[in-house]
C-alpha cells in the first residue's frame, strides 16, 4: 500500500509543474483540483479503516475536488479571462525554481524523522514542496485568479502533510478547517468578481494606488 | 458548560437576526443590543469561571479572560458607536456589515475560550475571513485593494500557523505520545516533544501567527487596510483581532517557555519587535494619511508587546496590561479619526486641519488619545510602557533600552508632524460641506473608552491586577 501512496505523492509533485509551466487558468484549477482528489485516497491507504477515515476522505473529495474547482471556475467564467498574461515570473524560470524548492523540501525533511509507522514515505519533502510551489505561483502571477490558484496549491501541500495525522486529528478541526478554507474561497470568489467590475481587469499590479511613497 | 456554548452561539443569533431584520436604521440596533448582552455574560463569566468542559476543550484561564474582556468592552463600544456612525450612512446598505461584525464577535469569543489549539485555529480563521467584508464597506478602487491585500496576506499566514500546529501534532507521534492538541498536555509534555518538528514548529507559528498581528516584516497589509476600513472596523481589526492573534502566540509561548527552546524563542520575539518599532518610526515620519499612520503605531505596539515578551520575567505584567491600554486607546483614535474623516470627507493631512474648530470633541478625543499611545502620562500606555523599559534596564539589556527609548522618542515627533497640525492649525478655506457634527452618539463611545484609558493610567482596579497576575504566572512570569 505504500509504494502506491509514494506514486501518488510523486504523481502530487508533478502536477505542482504543470501549474508552474501553463498560463492557462483553467487547466490549472483542474490540475490543484485533481491533486485534490489524490489528497483524498491518500489516508485511506495509510490509515486502517474507520468511519472516521472515510468521513475525512469523502469531505476532502468533494471540497478541494468539487466544490472549490466549481467556484473559482464560475469566477473565471464571470471575468472572461483565459490565461495569465505577463507574469512577474516566467513559466521557464518558475519551473526551475519549482525544481529547486522541490530539491531543497527533499533536503529539509531528511532532517526530520518521521514515526516508524510511516517510515520510507514521502509525506514530508512532497508537503513542503507543494507548499513553496504554491508560494511561487502566488508571489510569481498577475491575476487574482492565478493566486488563489497559487494560495490553493499550499492548502494542498498543508494539507498533504495533515493526512499523516488523520486519524490521530479530532474530526471537528477536520471539518472545520475545510469548512474555512471553503468560505475563505468563496469570499475570494466574490472579491475577484468586485475587481474585474472595479478595475475591467484582474491585473493585481493595477492594485498599486496603496503604495508607500 | 451550556453557559459557554451558549455564550458562543449568542453573537451568531445576533447576525441572524441582523440578517433578517430588513430595515436598514433599525439593523443597527441589533448591535448594541447583543453586544450588551454579550458584554453581561463576559462579566459574570469572569466572576464566576465554570469548570473545563468534559474533553477539556473549553475554558477560560486568565489569560482568555484578558482577552475577552478587552474584547467585549471594545465591541461593545463600537456597537453603540456603529449606531450613530450608520445613521451618517443611511444610503449604503449595512446588512453584510452588521451580520459579519457579529460572526467576528461570536469567533473572537471562541479565540478566548478555546484550550485546543486546533479550535484555537478555526476560530482565527473565521475571525480573518469575517473581517474581509467590512474592510470593504466603502465600496471603492482602493478599499477592494486593501481586502485584496488583506485577505491574501492573513489566508497564507494563517495557513502557515496551520501547518505549524501539525508539526507540533507529529511531534507528539513521533515522541511516542497520544497525540494532542491541548493546551495543558502539550505545556505538561513540552520538553519531551521531538526536539527537531517542535523547532519546526514553533518556526511556523511564529511566521504565521505574527502576519496575523502585523509584527514587521510581514505587517505589509495593515496600513492598507486600516487605512481604508470605516473607523468601527478599524477600531476592532487594531483592538480586537490584533488581541486574538496575540492570545494564540501567548499559547505558543506558553508551550515553547515549557521547552528548553523557551530562550530561543524569546530572542526572536525581541528582535522582530525591535525591527516593528524601527519600521514604525521610519513609516511614520510624514505619513499624510492619518488612518496609514495609526497602522503603523499598530505596528509599533504589538512590536512593544513582542519586545516585553522576549524579555519575560516582570516585562509580561506590563505585556498583558499593555494589551488592553494599546486595544483601548486604539479604539478612541480609531473612532475619533473615523468622525473627522466623515467630517471633512478626506483623511489626508493637506485638507483635514483645525480639526479641534470643525468638531471640538473628536479632535481633542483623537488629540488625548495620541498623547496616550505615545506614551505619554497620566495616561494607561504610559505605566506598562514604563513597566517594559525598566525591565529591560534592570535585566542590564541597555542596548534594547535604549533604542526602545530612541524609538519612541522618533515615534513621538514622527506622529505629532501629522496629529498636530490635524487637531490644531487653522481651518482650510475652501471647506466640504458634510452633514457630519459631532452628536452624542459618535462622541460619547470613543469618550468613555478614553476615560477607561485614563484610569489605567492612575489606578489599576484591585480584581484586575490579580487577574494580570495570574495570567503573567500562566507565562512564567515571577512576581
């Protein structure tokens, strides 16, 4: 069971470039909405079965799967954009820092031992990997959408390392932390939806009439 | 325990019913009315704490009870103050304002009242994302920039926090123990934690909590969103929230003074509160915009707050009390401020002048509330302030004395170029015409907020200073 739960992890970790490399939107709300199903099976390989575990597996599902795909989708769909335009860092620079933050969460969590029952897996570099990844796409994009696309990828990777403790977390901050970053999501949805009305753009490098002198 | 829960679900009913209430002028009336009651139940609680909840997820310890008491006193105020604010707003549509207020309100009781760091973490959340709609209240280019900013920011710092808390939840599996979010059992079991995900762990709190409360340099979307937020939200984003991201730092702190890591920790904590305060001086020198200004003395004083932190011992009564001075007078220059910029329709220092002959008493309120902020006596900053310094003078820390004392010195003139000639000066000539004139109901909120800052300053009531102390012992702080 675990050398799949691995190649589901690498298979997390490529999807992370495929974000990085593209400019279309929503190519990528499908890619961090796949991850998110992967995210899904993941505890139910690791952990023995309980009700518990299928609760968690089936709320991951739907949320990061369904739900917040379906809004952020309605929000492109409001703004009538297609593709990141421009970006503060290139798809071919972006790429290769993705790898080198990849290389450098592999590092990190050679650091860190993991308990003997998860032993040999790839939970730790795969977590922190996605997480810088996301952190890249955030600060690297021009549009609201590419970064809550960006902020999306490092709930994932917050996440990837969170289903190590499935079963051991109370199923109460469980549902109550995909339930914020659901109303969190949507929150966002409607800003984005306020900025492209505001500014007939959702260029956030137009957002600069707050700058410090 | 139904007491608590019930104490927590109060505030929702309220934004229900302000949600269903469909007239405009009569939904700002369902703030006060719930704050009140809220403002009740606080006060019986403290005098009457109920025993930890079963699973012991729910109680109130000193500390929370510090919390909550600045919190509702402080929501209360800008409860009775939305009132008359509202009334000057008659046009724009409230229900989204008052129903998110009252959330907010329900998850920052639930910050105070939460020993499971986990629900510590929900209710944050909840507490940041309720906040995004009532910085946009103005509905204008530059307050959708600053919830941008703001949301952004807060989602990935707090999303950090997150990840710190399961670091620190492995670092229990890995040490061979039940894991636990609970406060008490992570305090009692601190030390034996895996040494390696704890620091992790504690690296990420930091980092996450801190952009939460603005600590420089990851304070970058305050000034914007305190300076675009109406004065109410401002009021409660600077006293209020600012509160519920310390109170779960002082949680981390708690852990990590138990740890052998807890000098570590301190030494971070007085250098990015050093760092907040020399970003604060710098920032705030000529700054023309005199909402921008006061973020940056936010800045400042979780800076002062995060400096008497590192420095422990006697500093953290003056930690604690400082807390509540700087979200009590950050509440008069708030809503003061919010006054004069309905009065002139502008918050920038080319237009708002002689403020103290447009409207008497918001300038002299905001002009008595940037003498207590500074630091200035009689007033309540004053006395932890000097708390915090003779601290650092008698642990022989000259060095963060002194630029402590250079800072607030800088600070001081920094924000009187802009105070002053607001407040004083002559009137423009060619001046706006707006319906605002102070009336009681903006007046008096922000007035008796200042005369409880007042008193801070000359008499610390007996029930409270045992309280501080009781919540100083909870940070290891001796006597």
């Amino acid at each position: 069971m675990n050398s799949l739960a691995d190649q589901l992890l690498v298979l997390c970790l490529l999807l992370n470039f495929t974000v990085l490399g593209t400019s279309r939107l929503a190519f990528s709300v499908r890619a961090v909405a796949l991850q998110g199903v992967i995210l899904g099976v993941l505890p139910a390989l690791i952990h023995p079965f309980s009700w518990h575990l299928v609760l968690i597996v089936v709320s991951i599902m739907l949320a990061k799967g369904a739900l917040i795909p379906i809004l952020i989708m309605r929000a492109i769909r409001k703004a009538e954009i297609q593709r990141e335009f421009e970006p503060f860092i290139g798809y071919i620079p972006s790429l290769v820092l993705g790898a080198l933050f990849t290389s450098l969460a592999f590092i990190f969590a050679a650091r860190l031992p993991l308990a003997p029952e998860h032993e040999g897996l790839l939970f730790v570099p795969a977590s922190i990997a996605t997480l810088m990844c996301g952190f890249l796409v955030l600060m690297g994009r021009r549009k609201a959408i590419s970064q809550v696309i960006g902020y999306l990828l490092m709930e994932n990777g917050i996440f990837i390392f969170g289903l190590l403790l499935a079963d051991a977390m109370p199923v109460m901050v469980e549902a109550g932390a995909l339930l914020d970053l659901l109303v969190g999501v949507f929150v966002m949805g409607i800003v984005i939806n306020h900025i492209s009305r505001e500014f007939s753009t959702l260029d956030t490098s137009r957002l600069s009439a707050l700058r410090e002198e | 325990m139904y007491m608590m829960w019930a104490f927590v679900l109060l505030p929702l009913l309220g934004a229900l019913t302000a949600w269903l209430t469909p007239d405009n002028r009569r939904r700002s009336f369902v703030l006060p009315l719930f704050a009140l009651v809220h403002l009740a139940m606080t006060t019986w609680l403290l005098i009457r704490t109920p025993p930890p909840s079963p699973g012991g997820w729910i109680f109130l310890d000193a500390l929370g009870k510090l919390t909550l008491l600045s919190n509702s006193i402080l929501f209360a105020v800008c409860a009775a103050y939305a009132v008359g604010y509202l009334n000057y707003r008659r046009k724009r549509n409230n229900r989204v304002l008052c129903t998110a207020l009252l959330i907010c309100l329900s998850a920052m009781t639930l910050v105070t009242v939460s020993q499971h760091l986990g629900l510590l973490w929900i209710a944050l959340e909840m507490t940041t994302i309720t906040m995004a709609p009532l910085i946009y209240f103005n509905h204008n280019a530059r307050s959708i920039e600053a919830t941008w900013k703001y949301l952004l920011i807060c989602s990935v710092g707090i999303a950090i926090a997150l990840l710190g808390l399961f670091f620190l939840a492995y670092s229990t599996i890995v040490a061979k123990q039940d894991v636990s979010l609970l406060l008490g059992s992570l305090i009692s079991d601190a030390s034996r934690l895996h040494a390696g995900w704890r620091h992790a762990a504690f690296i990420f709190l930091l980092v996450g909590f801190g952009s939460k409360m603005g600590l420089a340099p990851l304070h970058t979307w305050k000034p914007d969103a305190y300076g675009e937020a109406p004065g109410l939200v401002g009021a409660l984003l600077a006293g209020g929230l600012v509160n519920c991201a310390l109170l779960s730092l002082l949680r981390v702190y708690q852990i990590a003074m138990a740890s052998s890591e807890g000098a570590l920790f301190q030494e971070v904590l007085l250098g990015m509160g050093l760092v907040s305060m020399a970003f604060a001086a710098v920032f705030m020198a000529r700054q023309s915009d005199f909402k921008r200004m006061l973020a940056y003395s936010s800045v400042e004083h979780v800076g002062i707050i995060a400096i008497a932190l590192g420095l422990g011992r006697a500093a953290l009564f003056g930690a604690l009390l400082h807390m509540i001075n700087n979200a009590l007078t950050k509440g008069v220059l708030f809503l003061s401020s919010g006054n004069m910029h309905r009065a002139y329709n502008s918050k920038s220092t080319q237009f708002v002048r002689g403020a103290l002959k447009r409207t008497p008493w918001s300038g002299a309120l905001f002009l008595a509330a940037f003498l207590a902020i500074t630091g200035s006596p009689p007033f309540g900053p004053f006395v932890s302030e000097f708390l915090i310094v003779s601290t650092a003078f008698v642990q022989q820390n000259y060095w963060t004395g002194a630029l402590f004392l250079v800072f607030l010195a800088l600070i001081f003139i920094g924000m009187a170029s802009t105070v002053l000639p607001c407040v004083m000066g002559k009137l423009p000539k060619s001046l706006e015409n707006t319906p605002y004139r102070d009336t009681a109901h903006t007046v008096l909120p922000p007035l008796f907020l200042m005369g409880l800052v007042l008193m801070l300053g000359l008499w610390i009531p007996a029930p409270l200073q045992d309280l501080l102390r009781e919540a100083a012992g909870l940070l290891g702080g001796g006597k």
